[in-house]
C-alpha cells in the first residue's frame, strides 16, 4: 500500500504538470487531487521540490536502466528523446525554477549518474577519487550546459544530429583526461621515491 501511495502521488504530480507550471502546483492542490491528506504527503515527500527531485530521478532510471549496456552516445540520446518526449512537462519546470535553482537541481540529480560512468572509464588507471570526482563534474558542467542550450533554443536541434556532433567532441576524451591524471599521479609518485 505504502509503495502504491508514493507512485500515485508522483503519477499525480505528473499529470498535473502537463497541464500546469510548477510554480502553480501546490502540495493542496496533489493532496485533494489524490484524495490523501496532508501527513501521508509529508511521510513521503519534505515538499514539493523534494517531489520534483524523486519525480525526475524514477524517469532518468527508467532510460538509464533501458539503455544501461548501451554506448554514452545512446544513452544521451535516449535522455533527450525522454525530455524531448515530455517537451510540455520540460518546460513547465524549466520555467518555474530561476537559473540557480535550474543548475543546481540538475547538477545534483545527474552527479551520481556522471560519477559512475567517469569512474567506469577509470578502471585500471592510476586515479584517485578526487581525480574522478573532478573529471565527472567538468563533463557535467559541461553536458548540463548543452543541455540548457537545447532547451532555451527549443528543443530545434535533431536529438540524433545533436547527439552525434557532441559525440564527435567527446570521443575519447574522459579516458584521455583520466589519462592524464594518472600520468600526473604516476610523476608525483616517482619523485617522491626518489626523494
């Protein structure tokens, strides 16, 4: 039932923003709409920007999951056909939030997701965490980054060509940078020892 409540609160949120700007959603408005009272929110949900936050995580896992062996070129296109997709829900949030709060929510729902795959091109290099930590932040930076573009020129860009121009960018260089890093550490090492 608990489980069941949660997915019902979030799948209301959902409809309610098709049609409305988040700013205009109330946590009133979700509770008579589902028919719960307000304690059965809060048990679940601190707010409603905590509801957003678990809101876009469920949706960013379901493709994650759905391309999870697939290349990063896959992947972001699959998260852009998602946001393209939803263009209506995108954009009800998108201007509700100030540019602030617009990074910043971004940037802590995908850390997680960049670190990961930062830490997977990692393996067998000698990095330390905070190489990784750094190298995934500078790629999400720069994602995020792109990815605002996308939305404030309205989505024109083809996913597909979007996507692959980026790639052409990108190919090879979260290794290369990783690379590098272990070179550094590999040189730091060694004049320690020789020390």
């Amino acid at each position: 039932m608990a489980r069941f409540t949660r997915k019902a609160i979030i799948q209301t949120f959902r409809e309610m923003l098709e049609k409305s700007p988040l700013d205009k959603i109330t946590v009133t408005n979700i509770i008579e709409r589902c028919g719960i009272n307000r304690n059965t929110f809060y048990y679940y949900f601190r707010d409603i920007y905590d509801l957003l936050d678990s809101f876009f995580k469920e949706e960013l896992e379901k493709v994650i999951e759905a391309n999870a062996n697939e290349p990063l070129q896959n992947l972001l296109k699959a998260v852009m056909e998602m946001v393209r997709e939803n263009r209506q829900i995108v954009y009800h949030i998108f201007n509700s939030l100030n540019r602030d709060q617009l990074e910043r929510y971004l940037f802590d729902s995908t850390n997680r997701h960049m670190y990961d795959l930062v830490k997977k091109e990692a393996e067998g290099l000698n990095v330390t965490d905070e190489d990784i930590r750094y190298v995934a932040e500078f790629y999400q930076f720069a994602f995020m980054g792109l990815f605002l573009k996308y939305l404030w020129n309205g989505m024109k860009p083809d996913v597909d060509e979007y996507i692959d121009k980026l790639s052409t960018i990108m190919e090879g260089n979260i290794r290369r940078a990783l690379e590098n890093c272990s070179d550094k550490n590999k040189n730091l090492s060694e004049n320690q020892t020789e020390l």
